[in-house]
C-alpha cells in the first residue's frame, strides 16, 4: 500500500495558473533599432510580428505544469507502506542463583524416571523446564558455593543458559555455601538493568558459612535496588550442622525484598514451587510494532528533472540548427 504523507501539498496545484493568470508577463529589456517602415517591410517580406513567451506556447505552459504536478508529487513524499513488523520486548529480568556446594551431591531426591538422583541432577531438571516457559523473559544463572561466580548474564540465548546450567557440577565453587556473597552478585548483575522488574531467584540446600557480606545486609541492599528474591530450601531444615537449611534465614531474606520463600523437600515439591513462581512472576512482554516505509519520491522527481532536461536539450539543438543558415547565408554575402 502507498500513500503520501503531506497530501495538503497539492493544494498548491494551482499555483501556476493564477501566476500565469493574474501576474504581468515577464519582459525583458533589450536594445532594439526603432524603424518607421517596420510595418511595410513585414507585409512586403510576407512575415507577420509574433510575440514569444509561455503566454503564446501553450505546449510549453502544458509542460510546465506537468514538471510543477511531478515535483508537488515528489515533495509530497509518496512512500510505500511495508506490512507492520511485531517484535516482543522482555519486560521482566530474572536470575537463578543455584548453590553447587558439596552437599548438593546427596541423593534424597527422584528424577523424572522415578530413580534416586543427587540434589543437583533434580534441580536442574526442574529448572530448566522453569526456563523453557519463559520464552521471553532475560536469564542469567550465577552459581555459588564457597564463592560466586556468574555463569551466564542476562540473555534471551536460553539454549546457551541451559548448557551452561547443564555442565555445572557439584563442588566446581567450592564446598562451603556463600548465600550473601551470591545475593551481592546478582545485585550487582540486576544494577545494571533497565526493566521495571528485577528478579532473583534463589536456591540453596545449606546456611550461610562462608560469605564476605552476611546475607541479611546483602538482602537490605538488595531492597534499596528495588530486587525481589525468592528464597528456596532444598535441604533439610531438621539437619544438624552446614547441611541444615536456615529456613528462618531464608524467609528473612525474602521478606525483606517482598519475596516469597519456600521449602521443597522432594521433586514434586521443588515443580511445585517454580510453578508458584511462574504464577507470581507471570509471563508478561512488551508488544513492539513497527511499519517500515520505502520512499519513491525520486521517482517523479527524477522524471521532472529528465523532462526538463529533454526539453532544454531539444531547444538547444532547434536554436543551433536555426542559426546555420543565417551564418552561410552572411559569409556568401560577404
């Protein structure tokens, strides 16, 4: 489809007429021989006087009104219209922070074949089914364990993610479980974000035992930047000594970023739990369109100035062949 975007332009359509209709003609001053017997040589000589100008062409004043309609039409601006392009724009950032410390390695957990698996194997059956739901939301994943590391940034690339959430191993950060230096990377992951909604997701299967921040300070940080965190244990908060899961620490955590936290004990529970959270993050995108427009205003304008051009070349060469005879007829009279 095409269209011109200043059609009120062609209200100056008529603008050559009134010129030519209402305006003097153009004269132009030239020295010139007066004769009192200029009449009685014209009718000897058989040649009648003629004025000349675009006043007694009508042919020129037809082409000049022609190259007027083409350059309107170009300044016009016709353009064709491209079908409407929609493209979505992820409107929420989310981070999985997952501990790999050495007591992920315990095996109380069942696999999606029913068979005892380590506590890791499960967590990243489940989350990577989370990451597939989220088609349009940007990942990052930080693993930690006696430190913190990022594993991937915030991306839409959540074949990458899932590779990379695949080949981490149990102890790769250490044994210990560092919950508050893991919350201070992801604050500084998420600082750098645009979005309205920031999110982290974390999940652990031990306490605090190893962090350069203490959890509860990195979490008031973590408010102050307007982060949410969602807190999950994944342990057993009956355990003695680093396998036990600080669920009290947990729901510190979250409570005062306006989280949830949430205690999975087996598969079905932690399934359980990252649909709760699909549900209380729910998928959202921004629905960007946008129409591209081809111009084809060089098109009438080049035919104007291709018309002009012609027609001043003609002239041209009319003038020249007019002028020959004139010139042989001067020099045999000489």
């Amino acid at each position: 489809m095409w269209q011109f975007d200043y059609p009120w332009l062609f209200a100056l359509l008529p603008l050559p007429l009134l010129g030519w209709r209402y305006l003097p003609a153009y004269k132009e001053a030239r020295q010139a021989l007066r004769t009192p017997f200029f009449g009685a040589m014209s009718q000897a000589l058989g040649i009648a006087p003629q004025q000349s100008g675009v006043r007694q062409n009508r042919w020129q004043l037809s082409f000049n009104l022609l190259v007027w309609g083409l350059l309107l039409i170009a300044l016009a601006r016709p353009v064709w219209v491209e079908p409407p392009l929609q493209q979505t724009k992820p409107t929420r950032d989310l981070l999985l922070a997952i501990d790999i410390s050495q007591s992920m390695e315990a095996k109380d957990y069942l696999g999606q074949d029913g068979i005892a698996v380590d506590r890791l194997t499960a967590v990243k059956q489940v989350v990577q089914t989370f990451i597939d739901q989220r088609p349009d939301d940007r990942l990052g994943l930080i693993l930690f364990g006696g430190g913190a590391f990022a594993q991937a940034p915030l991306t839409l690339d959540h074949g990458s993610l899932k590779l990379l959430l695949d080949q981490a191993g149990i102890g790769m950060a250490g044994p210990s479980t560092a919950i508050g230096d893991a919350i201070g990377l992801g604050i500084k992951m998420l600082d750098k974000s645009e979005q309205p909604d920031k999110t982290l997701i974390l999940l652990t299967d031990g306490n605090d035992n190893h962090s350069v921040i203490p959890p509860d300070q990195a979490a008031a940080l973590a408010a102050s930047k307007h982060i949410r965190i969602h807190a999950i244990g994944i342990g057993d908060p009956q355990a003695s000594g680093e396998n036990r899961v600080d669920a009290k620490a947990l729901d510190k955590i979250a409570n005062a970023t306006g989280g949830r936290s949430f205690m999975a004990t087996d598969s079905s529970a932690l399934a359980g739990v990252y649909q709760t959270l699909d549900q209380i993050t729910p998928h959202e995108v921004q629905h960007l369109s946008f129409q591209p427009k081809r111009d084809l205003f060089v098109w009438p304008l080049g035919a104007g100035l291709l018309l002009l051009t012609l027609y001043h070349g003609l002239a041209a060469l009319r003038g020249r062949r007019h002028s020959r005879p004139r010139v042989a007829a001067s020099s045999e009279a000489g």
